[in-house]
C-alpha cells in the first residue's frame, strides 16, 4: 500500500507542527514549509497527495499561491486552512475549484484535529489502513443508525430534552434557554442531534420530533412558571428556543398544533422563539417570507441560528421579520484570536442593532468570550463557560444558583452606591415629575430594591418611602431585562390579590424599566402607576427607557464634576448633556421645549459696591430662588458668572416667572435690600423654530433677554 503524504505551507510554524502531528498520527507523513518556493520544491519532488495551505501568510499572498498552483495544474487534494473566517474560506475554496483545483475542504483556524481527521478520514476511510481508520471506522458503524430504530425512538418518547441557558451580556440574569433534543440508544449510547436530527429530516419524521419537543419544552416552561417558590417571579419574563428545521417550514399545519401547545400549557407565542438557521430561511426565500410574517403576527419570536456560516446576503435576510439573531459560535470561540472573527460579529451587531434585533452569541466558553462580547455591544450570551445543556432537574437547581449570585452581586454594588435611604433629591424628583407629566400617570416611582424591601428614591403621588420587597412589582422587573408591564393588575394570576391593587393605592396598571448601574447589575426601577387599566405601546416603552436613561446618569452624578461649586446647581457642562437627551427624547415627540435664559443686571455694580462676597452672596440667593420656584421644571442652572437657564419640557408652568419676580421682590424688599436683586428673562420656545437644537433654543433666548434689557 503506498503511503499518502501531506505537504503544510504555513509560516504559523507551531500550527503547521499540529497539523502535521495529527496527520502523522492518522499514518500519513507530512512536511512542513513556511516559504513558497521550498514549498514548490518539495511539491516536486516529493509529489504530496494533499496539500494544505495557511491563506493569510506575511509575505505572501495565499490567493495568489492558489492561482499559482491552478496555472501548474496541480492535482494534489487541497485543504485551506485560515483564521479569516468561514465566508472567506469559502470564498476561497471557491476561487481554488475556479482555478482547476482539487478542494477536498477548508479548516478554519484554531486548528481543529477533529475537524482535520474528518476531512482526510472522509476521503481516505476507502484506502486508509491503519489502527487510527480502523477505529474511526468501527466507530462510525457503531454509529450507524437505521431509521427503523429512530422513528421507534420517536414513537416510544424517547427523545428527552436538556436546556441551556441563555442571559443577558449586561447583567449576567437569564433571560431564557434553549430545548436541545437529546437521545440515548440502549446499545449504541449517546447519539448527537447533528446525526439523529438530520435522519429525522430526510425521512420525514422531524414533525413529529419537533412537536414532542414543543410538548415536553412547553410543559417544562409552564411547570417553572407555575413554581411556588419566589422563583416565580425570576421564571415569569423567561423565553423558551426551540429549533425549527428548514423542512418544516413547509408544514403549515405543525405551526397550527405548536400554537394549540401554547394555548394548553397557557404560555403566550411571545415567549417563544423559533431558531431557525440561516440556510433554512433562504432555502425558499418567498414562501419562508410568507410563513415567518405569519407566524411573526401570532407573537412567535424568531431567531437566525448560525447566522454567518451560510451563503445568503445578510440584506436579503434581514427583510425576514426576524426578532433575534444569533451568531454563529465558530466566530465566537474563535473571537479572541481572530480579528476576521471580531470584525464579522462586529458587523452582524450593528446591522441586527440597526434593525431592531437582539444578537446572541453562543459558544461563549471562557470569560474572554463573554467579555469581549458585552464590550462589543452583544445582547445575550449562550455557552459553556455560562451553563451546559441541562436536565430539567439540574437545570432548575442552576438557575436557584444563578438567582442567588446575580442578586448578591447587585446588592453588594446598590450599597456600594449609598443610594439607600438618603434624603430625597431635586435630580431625582424632577424626573419622576415629568414621568407622570408626559404618560399622564397618577404615580411614577424610582426604586431600589434591597434584601427584603423597596427603597423609594423619589416618588409622585405615593408618599411611602418604603415597601416590602415581596410585593413590590419592581421587583419582578429587576428579574427582568426588558420593560415589565401588567396593563390590567386584575386579570394577572400574580398581583391580583398584591396588597398595592387589593388597597390604596389600588393599582389597575404598571410597567416599570429596570435601572441599571453602569456595571451593569440592575438596581431598581423606574415604574409608572396608575388606577386605571392601559395598554403600553411600543413607543411608550421606548421612552420609558430613555427617561431611565436620564435616571441611570443621575445615579453617575459626580458633585466635583457636574455641580457648580457655589449654587449646588448643574453646571454647563452638565446641563448641556442633560438638555441634549431631553431634545433628542421629546423634539422628535413634538413637545415643546422652553429655554429660560436670566441674567443679573446689576452683579457688577453690587460687587462694586459691595465686594466679591456681596457678589457671591446675590448669586447664591438668586439661584436658590430660581430653583424653588422651578420645581417642577427639569433642568435649572447656572452657566457662568451670574446667567442662569432653566429647560423646561412641556408647556411651562403658568405663571411660574411671576412667582419668581414676587420671590425676589419679596427677598429684595425684606432680607436683603442692600443687595437689591435685578434680573432679565429672555425666553425661547421650540414651537416658533425650525431648527430645534439647544445652540438655537440659546441664541433665541438670547435675542430676546436683549430686546428686553434694551427697552
Ligand atoms: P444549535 O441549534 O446551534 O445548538 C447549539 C449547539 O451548540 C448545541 O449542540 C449545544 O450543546 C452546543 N453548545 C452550546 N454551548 C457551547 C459552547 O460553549 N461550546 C461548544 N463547543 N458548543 C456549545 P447540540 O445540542 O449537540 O445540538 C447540535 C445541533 O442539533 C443544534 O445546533 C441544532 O441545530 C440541532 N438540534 C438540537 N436539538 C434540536 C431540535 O430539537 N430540533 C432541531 N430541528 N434541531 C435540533
Ligand atoms: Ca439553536
Ligand atoms: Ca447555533
């Protein structure tokens, strides 16, 4: 029998090392060259049956070797190894057959041996003999399965299920798992899903197995969410993935028994979400369009599976109504070495980002993984180093754990913030004010939720300070990761008898945003009441979370930076910020913005009179008027010497400029008269501008503070 040699060009010499040892250990012989003209050399000489070629070499360029051993029709078997990536492996694999050659496949790098003795063993279990074949290929007998024995599985239920949990990039919480079919043959053992569930696939019985894996899936997901434990309410927001095989999608009738499943174990079609891969969903793209927009209008969630390893254009795919999009784990396990792998989940973010899609990520296996993903933006993490497939038993007690850490964990950071009870603040107060003011609410809180209670930083309309943390719906929304809603408290399984809806304030409606530390723990929330029942639109959620948004920078606030050192007031910088976030919330929504811009007259002339701390005096007492009277308005502060500015989102506060004039009259004519406070107003209001952005709101204030000081 004539040995079979491999030929390696890569200038990675450990690489090449490992590639040749498994061929070695396989009973190939191997070379190994990292120069293309030793390797032209060689090639003649020695004359290879395979060749492997690295792609992206410093000195060389690996497209162009490709061309280079097409022109000399060279008919060795070829295997391209890269880190690049699989589409531009592909590519290449693709340009290399363009060329006249033999591609007998691509290995991406890391180098995988498995993946490589695959490939050879493909092609060489016929001639191949060695102890390595021989295993390989008693195992794959071993491995032999008859759809006989696989459709008896299926009859006999004994396909069971493990769930993998998938949570949140940014706060560590489960945000839901993942049903993987698992099966278990008397004699033959352990079978993987990618040899049963392709079987299943080809001979028609995947229907079948992919209902009982709705069956057991959803029976699971009720008996979690029915759970008497305070697990309950950690289980409630849960999502279930189930994987959907492209053959099914021409089954209109699977999805019609799916959505009876639901209906049985009353679990709504938004918990779920549908994976189906890449390929599947552009196997037919009209009729998949067709079938997905369908299924999107009953609430089914749906998720790209393996999203980067097919062929089709992410354009043409993100047209899907898709909900999630899940990267392929060969460029997450890969990530922390390849830039190409980086680059490609970076691109897949923004665009799913950009299109109003979550991206997960799986086959996160190291903290590495998980790090570099949450800094790259990425929404949920699925993977080893998180939690493995699991029985449901094991998957229960999993999540206790993981309840336990990530609440110590945030905990631990919510002391760490000295937020607990402390005195209430304007910062605070200003925003649950406008809370109530735009979604027209009779409470809106900002609460933390400690060990055993709600902490209450600022509040309208509820005048507690505190509450049990076992009632307190805030409580469920911290175990949450996206905005928490029970438009009617009255038909929710959960709050009807809650002692907030039995009593005052009797609560009919909530919906609360977690309010999350910059770290990422979830501290509390921002939440609105009311006593009558409502629906929360799409948009409503969206600037619930803005308005959070503008809660989670307060809890950033830093007195040296952002106050100014003899009012307490903001400072410029800090009003600036804050005046932008409220333009780019409420311009789009129409509302109207009113800039007040005042100015002392006479602060020359009492520091003239008076000294500097005359000066100082009339300054701090001018602003203390200024922001008593200003309650209700957001943003109130000085931004040099003695011009103030107040921000106000909404219609202004009738008369408050009066209540101001009396104030200061008041304080002129009895506290201080020697100081004798003058000031000019000039007021800008978006609704008579074209362009609404805070230099025009400042230069219209501006025009008008002068028109009035020259009359
Ligand atoms: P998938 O949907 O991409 O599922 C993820 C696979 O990655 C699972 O393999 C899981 O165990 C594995 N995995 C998860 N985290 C890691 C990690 O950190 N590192 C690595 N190396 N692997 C990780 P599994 O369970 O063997 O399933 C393989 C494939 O079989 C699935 O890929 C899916 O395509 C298919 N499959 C499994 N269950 C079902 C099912 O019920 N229905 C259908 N249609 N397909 C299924
Ligand atoms: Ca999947
Ligand atoms: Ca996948």
């Amino acid at each position: 029998m004539t040995e079979l040699k491999v030929l390696i060009l890569d200038d990675n010499n450990l690489t090449a090392r490992a590639i040749a040892n498994v061929a070695e250990f396989i009973g190939l012989s191997a070379k190994v060259t990292s120069d293309f003209q030793g390797f032209l050399d060689i090639l003649h000489e020695w004359k290879p049956h395979y060749l492997i070629v690295d792609l992206i070499m410093p000195d060389m360029d690996g497209v162009e070797v490709l061309g280079e051993l097409g022109r000399m029709q060279v008919d060795a078997q070829l295997i391209i190894t890269s880190g690049a990536g699989q589409q531009l492996l592909h590519a290449a694999a693709r340009s290399a057959g363009a060329h006249g050659l033999n591609v007998l496949g691509i290995l991406p790098k890391p180098f995988n041996p498995k993946a490589f003795r695959d490939l050879i063993n493909a092609e060489t279990t016929s001639n191949a003999d060695n102890a390595f074949g021989q295993q390989l290929r008693a195992e794959n007998q071993a491995n032999t399965l008859n759809v006989s024995e696989l459709e008896q599985a299926i009859n006999n239920h004994e396909i069971y299920l493990v769930y993998q949990p998938k949570v949140s990039c940014i706060s560590g919480s489960l945000t839901g798992f993942e049903a993987l079919a698992r099966w278990h043959h008397p004699e033959k053992g352990f079978i993987s899903p990618e040899k049963f569930i392709p079987l299943a696939e080809q001979n028609g019985l995947i229907d079948d197995l992919t209902l009982q894996v709705f069956e057991k899936a959803l029976g699971f997901m009720k008996q979690i969410q029915n759970a008497k434990s305070s697990l309950r309410s950690y289980n409630r927001g849960l999502l279930l993935s189930v994987n959907i095989s492209a053959a099914s999608l021409k089954n209109l009738g699977l999805f019609k028994k799916i959505e009876t499943l639901c209906e049985t174990n009353q679990i709504k079609p938004d918990q779920l979400i549908l994976e189906l891969t890449e390929t599947a969903a552009m196997d037919d793209p009209v009729m998949s369009l067709d079938l997905l927009t369908r299924l999107r209008l009953r609430g089914f969630r749906l998720s790209i599976d393996d999203f980067g390893t097919g062929f089709s254009s992410m354009l043409a795919l993100v047209r899907m109504p898709f909900s999630e999009v899940k990267v392929d784990k060969t460029f997450v396990m890969t990530s922390a070495d390849s830039r190409e792998s980086r680059l490609v989940i970076k691109a897949i973010i923004e665009l799913a980002h950009s299109l109003n899609m979550q991206v997960a990520a799986e086959g996160i296996e190291d903290n590495m993984a998980l790090e570099l993903l949450r800094k790259m933006g990425c929404d949920q993490a699925q993977g080893y180093f998180i939690g493995r497939p699991m029985l449901p038993e094991a998957f229960i007690e999993w999540t206790k754990k993981s309840y336990q850490h990530i609440d110590l964990q945030r905990l631990k950071h919510l002391h760490g913030l000295g937020l607990l009870d402390t005195e209430p603040e304007h910062r605070y107060d200003r925003l649950t004010k406008l809370c109530a003011r735009v979604f027209n609410v009779d409470i809106s809180l900002i609460s933390f939720i400690d060990e055993n209670r709600q902490w209450i930083k600022s509040s309208l309309g509820f005048s507690q300070r505190q509450t049990e943390r076992s009632v307190a719906f805030c409580n469920q929304t911290i175990a949450q990761e996206d905005i928490f809603v029970v438009p009617d408290t009255l038909l929710d399984r959960q709050y009807v008898n809650n002692i907030m809806v039995t009593s005052a304030p009797y609560v009919r409606f909530y919906a609360g945003c977690p309010i999350h530390a910059r770290s990422g723990e979830k501290l509390g929330a921002l939440c609105l009441k009311h006593s009558k029942p409502r629906e929360f639109s799409e948009s409503d959620k969206v600037l619930l979370k803005q308005l959070t948004e503008m809660v989670e920078q307060e809890i950033e606030y830093n007195p040296l930076l952002d106050e100014d050192k003899l009012t307490g007031l903001l400072n410029r910088d800090a009003f600036e910020r804050r005046a932008q976030q409220l333009l780019t919330i409420f311009v789009p929504l129409k509302k109207n913005i009113t800039m007040y811009y005042f100015d002392l007259n006479n602060y020359k002339r009492i520091i003239h009179a008076h000294g500097i701390s005359a000066g100082d005096e009339a300054i701090i007492h001018f602003s203390r008027l200024l922001s008593e009277t200003f309650t209700d308005t957001e943003l109130v502060a000085r931004l040099v010497d003695d011009e103030f500015v107040v921000l106000c989102v909404g219609d202004p506060v009738a008369n408050s400029l009066k209540n101001l004039a009396d104030a200061v009259h008041y304080y002129n004519s009895t506290v201080s008269p020697h100081l004798n406070i003058e000031y000019t107003v000039g007021i800008a209001s978006s609704h008579s501008m074209v362009n609404i952005d805070l230099q025009s709101l400042y230069m219209y204030a501006d025009t008008d503070l002068h028109e009035h000081k020259s009359i």
